[in-house]
C-alpha cells in the first residue's frame, strides 16, 4: 500500500501577513471602519491629555458636587446599605417589563397620581437600563405600531442642537428620515418659538416630534406653560405625535410635578404619547442606568396589546433590566418620609446650580464682558448654552484649558468656588481676544 504523504505543514508567510490568518481567511472584520467618535468623547480625551494645571472640564453629563466628584445622595447610600443588608433579599430575573413597583411609581411622578389616563388603565410603564434605552424602546414601539396599514419610517423632528446620540437611537431603530426643526436661538439667546412652529406647521402630517419637558439638552433653554399651551395645539391639529423627554428628572427645578407639568399637560388633552424618564442623575444613580418609558394610549382596549409588543422587542434587546438601581427608586418613591429626604437634597443641588449662573453672570459683568448674561439665569437645570461661537470655544481648550462643548455649552456644576473666577476671566478673554 502506497504510503500517504503527509502535508507540508510550513505556512505561505505571505498569506499570513496579508490575511493574520494562518488558514489564509480574511477576518469578517477587515472592511470595519472605525466610528467616528462624539463631540464629548474627543474632548474628554484631550482634557484627559492636558498636564496643564488648573484645566477645567465643562462639558460632562454628571452632577459634580463642589469638591469637583460625582455626587451620591445620602439617603441613597443609606438604602443602599440598607438593602445589602436585607437577610430576605433574594437575588432574581425582573420581568422583561421591569419592576412592577418601579414602573408604578415612575409613572406616578409622569403623570400624578390622580391622572385620568391611570384611572382609566390606559398607560404602560416599562423599566429600561438607562435614558437612551428608553428612547430606543420608543423608536422600536413606534416603527412597528404607529401605522396598522403600512410600516412607518417617520419622519422623526428633533431639536436643532440635541443630545448627538438621539439621531443614532432612532436610525439604529430603523427609522432613517429624521429631521431638525429650530429651537435655540443665538441672536436671542433663547428658545424661537416662531421659527420652531414654523417648521413643525410644515411638517407631514403624523410626524413624531421630539420634545424635551424640561433641562433641554444641551442648551438649559425650556419652554414655557404658554408655549406648550401653542405647541400643544399645533400637534393635535397637524395630527403629529409627541415623543417627550425627561432626561434629569427634578435638577431642572427641584419641583418633580413642575418638571413633569409639559407630561401631564398633554395627557389632559386627550393626546397619546411617549415619554422617555432617567432616573439616574436625580438619584446619582450613574453606574446602575435607570430608565422609564412611559405610553399613554387613548383607550385601555390597547394596553395588553402594547404591552405584549414592548416585551417582544427588549427580549430581543436587553431581555430584562437590572434590578439593583430601579429597587432603590421604588424604595424611596413608596416611602412619604425617603420622599420629603430626596426632594430636600435634590433642592439643595437645584439651588447650588442657579447660584452658580448667578455667580457666574455677576464674575462676566464685573470683568466688562461683551453682551448681556441674563440668559445664564434664565435657563436651569445642568446645562447652560453660553451663546459662545466655535472659534471661542476652541480659544478656551487650546489657550485656557477650559473644555466646553463646541456648541458653547456647559454642565453648571462643574464650576466651582475653586475655578468660577478662572472660567469667568477665560471666557471674557475668549470674548475680547482677536482670533
């Protein structure tokens, strides 16, 4: 019998090299091209490159407290330890749709406890890991429900600027036609209220529109109980549908029922609706991504059906959230007492915040910048839009060290009483400086 030669086991060093496969097979990777990075991503990691003494980084999304760190609330580490400590506590899988008390007392600080929709049993709420979650969850309910006849595609109108991840959420939702409508105003330094009816009048009939209820990011800028009242008015009669947004619920305020009226106001109006909630700033939450969708419905005939199509989608998405973060919320919104305690520490964070911009506007009148700044006490929450062009915001990276987001916004509380006079005296010198 003819003996069986035996392969040459040497490797074409060639291929190799070519492929960094030693079979010779191309990765299923090679043509993946490297995202590009946000705004906030490139500028963390230059401020993280930056030796320079006394750099400032403005342009985070957390609470900082005034030592310039992340902020835990108290009473949420109490619990916390609290819980850890709890012999009875069993370790579980929450349902696809979340904690049922959690999603209770969630859509009770939305809407009231006394909201018609809820006596009426028309509303979902649906426990997600995170703001952004949220939002995705909505994107995918309104791809596959909005039309009975056809599937929809949108179009979808956000605010011109808005949180850089919101585009994405809905195109990874497989809505591609998203569209801006105006918002923020730099001559006026505000909200334009005609220019944003305008382009919502001139929208296609049942468009969604994307609005935030309160602490618009990132410009600060929120609309008043009147402009809702018109906004409100304009969406019924051009039969579009509200998408709402309550990023940080009560740092706006301090007020839970005052950040949610622009909720409950339209619910009052008979409209169906989305809400998106994070419940992670207000409880310094960060780590955990505690998040809401909030779907009122006109009659309850629809919830079972609803709700059985938003536990399809996030098993097919997350399967379950996380229990730790959203057991913390629901201990502390089913207990009167935790209530009073949370909204008196959240106050306490509300009101360091508007005494910053009130620092802040008082530090640039002292050194003769150009312009007025009342507009940084007219705006609340975290963020504020300093009404600064790009090439002043580039003065202040390059020349101060003072990272902002290129739009000229900022996180309020990342000033503190150690760089509140270096900031002030950056940017009237990035106001006053030929560039």
């Amino acid at each position: 019998m003819k003996k069986m030669k035996r392969p040459d086991s040497k490797l074409n060093e060639t291929e190799v090299k070519q492929n960094g496969d030693a079979g010779g097979h191309l990765s299923v990777f090679t043509n993946v091209h490297t995202a590009a990075g946000s705004p906030e991503k490139r500028l963390l990691s230059a401020f993280k490159k930056d030796t320079t003494p006394g750099k400032a980084y403005l342009a985070g999304r957390e609470y900082y407290s005034e030592d310039g760190k992340t902020f835990e609330l108290r009473l949420v580490r109490r619990i916390k330890q609290q819980l850890s400590a709890d012999p009875t506590t069993r370790p579980e899988y929450p349902s696809p749709l979340g904690l049922t008390e959690f999603t209770r007392r969630a859509t009770e600080v939305a809407l009231g406890k006394s909201s018609r929709a809820i006596v009426e049993e028309r509303v979902l709420g649906v426990q997600t890991p995170g703001f952004t979650a949220a939002v995705r969850l909505g994107a995918e309910l309104l791809r596959n429900w909005y039309d009975h006849c056809a599937a929809w595609c949108g179009p979808v109108y956000l605010s011109s600027p808005c949180d850089d991840s919101l585009a994405g959420i809905f195109q990874a939702a497989g809505i591609q036609d998203i569209r801006e409508y105006y918002y923020w105003d730099d001559q006026q330094r505000g909200v334009c209220l005609d220019k944003l009816l305008e382009d919502l009048e001139k929208a296609p009939e049942r468009s969604v529109v994307v609005l935030s209820a309160s602490a618009h990011y990132p410009t600060g800028a929120d609309l008043s109980h009147n402009q809702w009242a018109v906004i409100t008015e304009l969406i019924m009669r051009r039969r579009h549908f509200p998408f709402l947004l309550l990023p940080p619920q009560a740092l706006c305020y301090g007020n839970v029922e005052r950040e949610a009226w622009p909720v409950q106001y339209c619910a009052s109006q008979g409209m169906e609706l989305l809400c998106a909630q994070s419940f992670s700033h207000c409880f310094g939450l960060y780590g955990e991504a505690v998040g809401h969708l909030l779907c009122v419905l006109k009659q309850n005939s629809l919830l079972l059906s609803v709700q059985s199509q938003a536990a399809t989608i996030v098993k097919s998405l997350w399967a379950q959230p996380s229990a730790g973060g959203a057991n913390i919320v629901a201990t502390v919104l089913s207990n009167p007492a935790h209530v009073v305690e949370w909204k008196e520490e959240v106050k306490h964070i509300v009101e360091r915040c508007m005494l910053i911009r009130e620092l802040l506007r008082e530090r640039l009148r002292l050194l003769g910048a150009p312009g007025c700044w009342n507009h940084l006490t007219q705006q609340s929450g975290l963020y504020c839009n300093t009404g600064l062009s790009e090439d002043q915001v580039e003065f202040l990276s390059q020349r101060r060290h003072v990272y902002l987001l290129p739009s000229g916004c900022l996180n309020v509380s990342a000033i503190n009483g150690r760089n509140l006079d270096y900031i002030a005296e950056s940017i009237h010198r990035a106001l006053t400086t030929s560039l």
